[in-house]
C-alpha cells in the first residue's frame, strides 16, 4: 500500500479541519439567516401598512367617507410595484364584514379577487393592522406577501453558502498546496540533491533556499558546509577526487511547476469575475452599430477581447523569452489589473472596447507566460500532466470567480466587482515578486526563435496540424467563449434568473474540469491512446449543446454546462500532446513555434464563438441556436474521426511499403 507522503498528510488534515469548520459555520449562519427572515417581513409589512394608514386618515381628515375613497383600488396596487415579494393590499371594514379595497400584484392577476378573510389567508402570508382613528378601530390594513418567496429567498441564500465553502475549500486547497511545496517538499527536495551531490563527490553547485522556515536554514546550513568542505578539499590530496569549482560553489534556486499555479489562479480569478454578469453589463452601455443586431453588439466586446488576446500571444510569447517569466508575469497582472479597473469606469461602449482590449493584451501576457513556465519545467514525458495542472489552476480560478462574482454583483454592484478584481490581479503580481527567482539566462543558450510565414506555411500544410486544430480545438473554444460566457448568461437571465443563479451554473464548467481533468491526463498518459480522449470529448460536447436544447430552461442549461466541462476536462488537455507527437518538424519548425501557432490559430474559436452564438440567436431564438451549435459540433467529430482514420491508414501502408 503506497504511503501518503508528509506534505499531502498536512493538506488533508488542513483541509479537513476547513471543510468542518466551514460546515458548522455555515450551518450557524444559515440558522440565524432564518430566524431573521420572518421579522424583516413583519417590519416590512408594518411600514407598508403605516403608508395606507396615513393615506385614510389624511383622506378622513378632508372629510371623505371611508367607503367613498376613488380610484382608491389604482392607489394600493401603485404601493404593490416594485416588491417582488408584496402581492396583496387591502382596506377592510370589519363591522360590515366586506373589504372596501383591494388590489393584487400582476403575478397573482389571474387569481379570483379576495372575498373574505380565510381567502386571504389561504393565498397569501397575511398581516392584520388595525386602522384607528380617534382612538377607535375603523378598519383593518391587510398586507399579503407571496407564501413561497421566504422559502425561495433562504434556498437562494442557501445555495450562496454553499457556493462560498466550495470555492473556499478550492482556494484553500491552492493555498495549502503552495504552502506545503514553498515550505517542505522544495527545501527537501533541495537538501537531498545536495546530499546527492555530495555522495557523487560533486561540489561545484548548492542550492540557494529564500524561506525563512526551519528546512529552508537547514538547507542553507548544508550549503555554507558543503562551500566549507569545498575550501578544505582544494588544500589537500583528496580533493583531486572531487569536482570542484574554480571560486565559490555556483548558487541555484530550485523552481517547482506549481509555483506558477496561485499567481494564475488569482489573474484568472479577478478576470473571470465578470463572467456571469458581463453581457448584463455590456447590454447596460448599449449603443446602436450599424449592420449589427442588439445580440451582436451585446457579444462584441467578448470577441474583441479574444482577438487581442490572440493577437498577443505571439509577440507577448518572445517577450517572455527574452525577459523572463517574473518580470513578464508581473507586468501582465499589472496590465489586467489596470484593464479590470478602467472597465468600472467607462461610460459607453467604445470605452468599454478599448479597456477590455488592454486587459486582453495583460492577460495573453499572464496566459503564455504560465504556460512557457510549464514548459520550462516539464518533459515530453510529462508534459500531458503538466499542461492538465496549468488548465486545473485556469480552470479553478475560472469557477472561483464566475460563482463569486455572481455573488458580489447582486449585492455591492457591477462597478465594485470589477474594482475588487483589480485588486486581486495586483496581489498576483505582488506574489511574483515576492516568491518567483528570477532565471539567470544562459549565455550559451541560442535566441528565442522568430515565428516566420514559412512556419505557417509548414503548419497549415500538415494533415494532423489542420484536423486537430479546426475539427477539435477551434470547435472547443467555439463553444466556451459563444456558449459558455455570452448565451449561457444571457439565455439565464431570459429566463429570469440572477447574477448569484448564473455564477453558480458557470460554476458548474470549472468544477467539472478542476476533477476530470487531471485524471483524464494521467489515464491519457499511461493508455497512450490520446486520440480517443479528444473524440469521446467531441462527443460530450455535442451531446451537452444537444441537452440544453432538449430540456428549456434553468435544469437543461446546468446539464449542458456540466457536460461540457466534463467534455473539455477529458478532451482539451490531449490536443497539444497529440499534435507535437504527430506533427512533423521540419523547414527550421520547432516544438516552441508549433505550440505557438497552434495556441494562436485556435483562437478563432474563441473569437467567433460569441459572434457565431450571437447571428444564430437572432435568426432562430435560444433553443435552435443551441440545436445547431450541437449539429455543428457533431459534424465536426465525424469529420475528425472519418479523416483520422483514414490519415493512420495512409500512414501504416506508406510505413509497410518503405
């Protein structure tokens, strides 16, 4: 049975005591949650009742009979407006038994008006004032309010906790995760490669350890031991079986592939904010473009904002190169931060495109640079896996996000939410300064290399190279950008649902990704069969788009979405790994450029996703734009799986023939 190591020990007893101590906590608070609901009704209701109070007895003091009130019925329904919670009004005569005014809300229009008081009872959660004038009771004020909306609002309230200890338990689990690899599994992992080292009798590096805990000055001890060792050794004959450095020992730092994951997780975060509000957003500042319709326009900024990413990825890619992962990190959470900002301020729509056009260029800058990170530190072997880590920290920033920025938006605004997301990309940049080591560049190491038009040419000529990019990866980012983040929300709030409802069914796409996706990897990396991953994946997809147009409405998208994140989770990560085994490189292409070109061209998916979405909405409505983007996807695997098959046979019969 294989032994739980001492750092994920720590994790999980950490995230136990969390996931208890969050559970009792929210049970507390829902309890008290509840206790407060019904007084904040009754207050409600007793103010609405003074209001009609004072209205009779002003009307009573000009000398107007109680019963000769008019249009007395149009007045109570005018207090109704705007309380989705108040549906009923009424001024009632006791001694005569019969209620002189009524009125009801639109939603109860279709009910029969109220004759008596068990009627009233019966429909509504009713409150009974008095109506006293001159120390007598002349009337009764009766306040009804929908018998089901307390319940509604505590389940609403309910599912919000529920969706804050997730996305606390992620983020300590990230937290948690980047403690135990700063503080024990690096110093070490640090301490026996030096140990290591000095067994092979190799002197001539130690390792430097910036933490200030106890295993970091242990290694730091070793260091200056093995740098005393290294002065003895060069003074007597047994150093000469020693290697030695000609000074001091050359100084490393010890970089580890999830270093990058908490500053990632904090960009994604802060930008993903906005996802389940941003169309309500966009539709806030709406203006009129010739040629457009209010769908397109409203989908626009989403996919300018996939355009200038795109655009920026090669150039921000060689920028990374030439200056570092640190220094290029900081700078794009720097530009992201300022874009998130600028956007709460910006008045019309040309603004808003020229603000989410410079977080695009900081967030392409943060998207390549963590991603050139992993690279930097993963082989061939493993870089399925280490990919899968790069999109479960973009994924679980994205989800985290989503479900919290739906939260805030109900309830300190959209402006404020995008000014909190700026914060965060800050802390980001600050948590680079503070933990990344810069890399000494090697002065042997050749330049960055330069992508060329015959680098395209080369690409866009090769069979692998097209199928996977236009029959599995464009349509993938087709359906995250047009149906994920611009008509899934809007469709949600067609159907009447809030900012917190959509966050939490966005939620849904992350989550499904953070668990599948990692497993997907190591499953896809040991079967070695990564062509089946991204079909099955196709597949999912398909039947996700297929799902929601099957069943309308609230239950039918949250299947779509968690189909989908399922599908992506399993079918996204072998994309890249299966096109640099089957791509050929040859005219000076190498595995840098390749990745490069890829990532860039399946970016159209990403830019016409929300335009594609947008003209289907506005010819054919909701359910049969989701019909067809499900055709579509369909399509598109049949094609990757008639075409691949018939590109592995052209293969094997040139392999026999040669």
């Amino acid at each position: 049975m294989k032994r739980i190591s001492l750092s994920g020990s720590v994790v999980f007893i950490a995230v136990l005591v969390i996931v208890m101590g969050t559970a009792v906590s929210a049970g507390i608070s829902l309890g008290l949650i509840k206790d407060s609901l019904k007084p904040a009704q009754q207050v409600k209701a007793a103010t609405v009742a003074q209001s009609a109070d004072r209205l009779v007895l002003h009307l009573l003091d000009q000398g107007v009979p109680l019963g000769r009130f008019g249009r007395m019925d149009q007045v109570l329904a005018s207090r109704l407006k705007g309380h989705a919670d108040l549906e009923y009004l009424a001024i009632y005569q006791p001694d005569q038994n019969r209620i002189l005014y009524q009125a009801q809300a639109d939603t109860t229009a279709l009910l029969p008006p109220v004759t008596s008081l068990m009627m009233a009872e019966k429909q509504f959660a009713l409150y009974r004032y008095p109506l006293m004038q001159n120390g007598q009771q002349i009337a009764e004020i009766w306040v009804g309010f929908d018998p089901g909306f307390m319940a509604q609002v505590f389940e609403e309230i309910g599912y919000d906790i529920a969706t804050i200890l997730v996305v606390t338990l992620l983020l300590a689990m990230e937290l948690l995760m980047f403690i135990t690899t700063y503080h024990i599994k690096t110093p070490m992992l640090g301490i026996h490669t030096m140990l290591d080292k000095v067994a092979e009798k190799d002197l001539r590096e130690v390792v430097y350890f910036p933490g200030k805990d106890e295993l970091s000055h242990l290694g730091n001890r070793v260091a200056a031991a093995m740098g005393s060792m290294t002065t003895r050794l060069r003074n007597v004959a047994l150093g000469n079986g020693y290697q030695l450095p000609e000074g001091e020992p050359r100084r490393v730092g010890l970089t580890r592939l999830s270093f990058v994951r908490p500053p990632l997780f904090l960009v994604i975060f802060s930008e993903s904010m906005s996802l389940s509000f941003f169309p309500a957003y966009v539709n806030a500042l709406y203006e009129p473009i010739a040629g457009l319709s209010p769908t397109m326009v409203v989908g626009l900024p989403i996919s300018v904002f996939m355009l200038v990413w795109a655009l920026s990825l090669p150039v921000a890619g060689q920028w990374s190169d030439s200056v570092g992962r640190k220094k290029a990190f900081m700078v794009g959470a720097g530009l992201t931060a300022v874009g998130l900002l600028l956007t709460a301020w910006c008045d019309n729509l040309w603004q808003l495109l020229i603000v989410r056009s410079i977080t695009a260029v900081g967030y392409g800058v943060v998207f390549i640079t963590a991603q050139g990170y992993v690279t930097d530190n993963t082989t061939v072997e493993n870089r399925t896996r280490g990919m899968a880590m790069f999109l479960s920290g973009f994924f679980s920033g994205s989800l985290c996000g989503a479900a919290i920025g739906g939260i805030l938006s109900d309830r300190i605004g959209f402006e404020a939410t995008f000014m909190l997301s700026a914060t965060l990309s800050l802390v980001s940049a600050v948590f680079v300064m503070q933990f990344f080591e810069a890399k000494e560049k090697d002065p042997d190491a050749p330049p960055p290399a330069v992508l060329s038009f015959s680098d395209f040419t080369t690409l866009l000529t090769d069979k692998y190279f097209l199928l996977i990019t236009f029959l599995s990866a464009i349509p993938a980012k087709l359906l995250l950008t047009g149906f994920l983040y611009y008509a899934g929300p809007v469709y949600l709030n067609e159907l009447g649902a809030n900012q917190s409802s959509v966050g939490r069914i966005l939620m849904a796409y992350g989550l499904a990704i953070v668990l599948i996706s990692p497993l997907s990897a190591w499953l896809g990396d040991r079967l070695k069969n990564k062509s089946a991953f991204i079909m099955f994946g196709g597949g999912l997809s398909a039947l996700a788009l297929f799902a929601v147009y099957l069943i309308p409405g609230v239950y039918g998208m949250f299947t779509g979405v968690l189909l989908l994140g399922v599908a992506h989770g399993v079918g996204v990560s072998p994309q890249l790994s299966l096109l640099t085994e089957k791509v050929k490189l040859k005219n000076g292409l190498t595995l840098g450029k390749t990745i490069g070109i890829f990532r860039l061209t399946e970016r159209i998916g990403n830019i016409a996703g929300p335009l594609v979405a947008a003209t289907l909405i506005s010819f054919m409505g909701f359910q049969n734009s989701f019909l067809w983007l499900s055709s579509g996807v369909a399509a598109s695997l049949i094609l990757l799986v008639v075409l691949y098959s018939m590109f592995r046979s052209m293969d094997q019969r040139q392999l026999q023939e040669v």
